[in-house]
C-alpha cells in the first residue's frame, strides 16, 4: 500500500504500547468506528519501533496517532505512563513534518474490556495473546472517537 499524502489524511491510529508487542488500529474515514490493524512485535530497539509505528501510520492514510496512557486505577500517572508519555513525544518527534499529530489518551482497562470480548467469542490462551494487542488498541480508540 503506498503511503497517503498528508491533505488527504483522514483516519486516526491508535498505539497500545506493550513490553513484547504493540497493538495497532485504525479508524474509518469518517472518525466513527475503529478496526484493530495488527501486532508489533518489539524488535528490542526502540527507535526501530517507532519508525515501524510511524510508517504503518503514514501507510494507513492517519493524520492522528493516539498513544494509550496506562494511568493507575485512580488516575495518576505511574511508571508506565511516564514511560508510554515519553515514548508518544518521541514518536511525535518522528512524525514532525509529515502531518500527524501524536497525542496521548487514557487506556484504563483496555486490556480487560480486549481479553472480555475475545473470551465471549472463544478465543482464549494462545491464540487471543496476539490478538488482544490488537483488539485494546481497538477499544482505545473506539473510546478517543466516543470522546470527541
């Protein structure tokens, strides 16, 4: 798929930062529904990471990319926030001058609302693992566009 030009970006990404893998999805046109779009796995560098999150994003045609913030159960921001926070300003660094924003959203039980619905549709172990990545990228962004 070529990249898309920056004037005719319209779809809004969405990054679930994990140690191992990084969910990825996309959004519609239109900004109304999100579809997970895939898996990351962590190289073990993590500009080569963000360069892979970068051009999947350009690929995709986004003009926004939202990086799940994991704050804590009471909303402040621990290590992992921190550590996702600096990582959404570096990727944004990558993205300068390309015409994607980056900005960061609350991904509170993300992963739990993911690993619920794909038990209801009887993925379970092994083969949910990739997949639910995936899918908390998904419910993140469903949740960004359910905001706006």
């Amino acid at each position: 798929m070529k990249p898309a030009d920056a004037a005719s970006r319209s779809k809004v990404m969405a990054v679930d930062l994990g140690s191992r893998r990084i969910g990825l999805a996309v959004s519609d046109g239109r900004g109304r529904l999100a579809f997970p779009r895939g898996v990351l796995e962590r190289s073990g560098d993590p500009a080569a990471d963000r360069r892979r999150i970068a051009d999947a994003a350009l690929e995709e045609g986004a003009a926004r990319v939202v990086v799940g913030l994991p704050l804590t159960l009471d909303g402040r921001r621990g290590s992992a926030a921190r550590a996702a926070a600096a990582e959404a300003v570096l990727l944004g660094e990558e993205l300068a001058g390309r015409g994607v924003d980056v900005e960061t959203f609350d991904e509170r039980l993300t992963t739990v609302t993911a690993e619920a619905s794909l038990a209801a549709a009887g993925k379970r172990g092994r083969r949910a693992r990739r997949a639910v990545d995936a899918a908390a990228a998904a419910v993140l962004l469903q949740a960004w566009l359910d905001a706006r």
